[in-house]
C-alpha cells in the first residue's frame, strides 16, 4: 500500500508542515471511501484534523489524462496540544478495552502454555489461536471506535459537479467559488485557524533551497525566510 503514490504524496506533505499547518491535496475519491485503504485515514487521523472535503467532477482533470473521480482534502495537521489530546484519548482507549478481555485473554493464554498430559492437543492450539486473534481484532476495532468518539470533531463534506472547467478543457460554471466563500464564514465561526500573516510566498535563494517568505502586511514587512525543502 505505501508504494501508491498518493500515499507517499499525504505522508510527504504531512511531514514538511508544522504543527498547526495546513495542507490541500488533490486526491483519488478511492482513497477516502475504500475500505482497503483503510490504514491511510487512520495514520491520517493520528497526525492531522480534516478541514474539509469536496468531491468534484471527474471532467476536471480528463484533459490530462486522468481517468479517476478526485477529491480536493483539506488538512491542518495538530498542533502541540492536539498531538498530546489524540495520545491520551488513544492511550486511554487502549487501556479500557485490554482492561475488558484481560480476563479472556489470559484463559487462552495459559491454556496455550499448558504443558505434559494437559497440554492441549494440535486441533484445540489452532483453534485457541484462532480465538486469540479474533480477540485481538475485536480490541483493535473497538479501540478505534473508542478514540472516533472521544476525538470527535466535525468534518465538512461538500460535492460539486461544476468546476470552472469541461471535459473538453473549455471554462464552464464554478461552483467551488462560492462554496470558498461558505467555507470561510464556517472557519471563522468555528475558529478553525488564524491568519499569522496576509499571504506567503516561496522564492530559491542563493543556496538552492527552497525558502517559506511570509509576509505580515501591506508593507510587505516579513519574518525570518524558512527553509521549507533543500538539504541541511
């Protein structure tokens, strides 16, 4: 699964922010509706909130080959607090439910040790085993139940099917314009973010790296650049 490319795009991105940065990734729909991929939402959700999710039509990307449905992502990825929130709901979790087959877990277990004429035969181990892992899944999913109801938070979803271009290439309606628009009045209400600076922007400098320049107002007065890909 990690040699898909879109994966290593989501873990590539998600490591160059830092806490509290936000992220937009054009994604295959599969990704977030394929319960093979599963995994991905998970490692997603263990590093990062989702803002916002927007399905848009399959003719925006035809022109250039593409053949699949995307879906623009929103992330911001947590913050020192968030992280420390997601581990303790986690660790809690995980604990509440190895508390609840503790007991069901140990019988097995020392059955399966038992040694001599108590010991069980071939058939009874595959099938203590076979039991064991069962459990062992049972704790997995319900842990993961656990940490979605105790880390809960809205995540708005929204689809298109007018996106400023045709399958042709040609410039049709875009309804992503005032549905920006919606979403913005959503964030600020629910104070998903605030704004540091006007805008940023990226420049290569002498050194060949690629520099992260915000700036903080009309009088383009900036902060220290930081490098935000190139080799140390």
């Amino acid at each position: 699964m990690s040699t898909l490319t879109e994966v290593l795009f989501i873990e590539r991105c998600l490591n160059l922010l830092k806490p509290g940065g936000r992220m937009g990734i054009v994604l295959p729909e599969g990704v977030l509706n394929n319960i093979n991929l599963q995994k991905i939402r998970e490692f997603v959700e263990s590093k990062a909130k989702i803002l916002f999710i927007t399905s848009i039509p399959q003719d925006v990307f035809i022109a250039s080959g593409a053949t699949v449905k995307p879906s623009l992502v929103f992330f911001k990825k947590f913050t020192e607090e968030e992280t420390n929130k997601w581990s303790a709901v986690a660790n809690k979790a995980e604990k509440e439910v190895s508390k609840k087959y503790q007991k069901e877990l140990k019988g097995i277990q020392n059955k399966l040790e038992l040694k001599g004429k108590q010991a069980p035969d071939a058939e009874e181990k595959k099938q203590l085993r076979i039991e064991l892992r069962l459990i062992e899944e049972k704790m997995i999913a319900e842990t993961k139940a656990l940490i979605k109801i105790n880390f809960k938070y809205s995540i708005p979803i929204a689809e298109v099917e007018k996106a400023g271009i045709s399958s042709t290439g040609s410039k049709i309606e875009n309804e992503l314009e005032p549905l920006a628009k919606e979403f913005k009045s959503y964030r600020n209400q629910n104070q998903l973010w605030t704004n540091k600076y006007r805008r940023v922007k990226y420049e290569i400098l002498e050194d060949d790296k690629i520099y992260r320049i915000p700036i903080a107002d009309d009088n383009n007065t900036v902060s220290e650049p930081e490098i935000f890909y190139g080799k140390n």
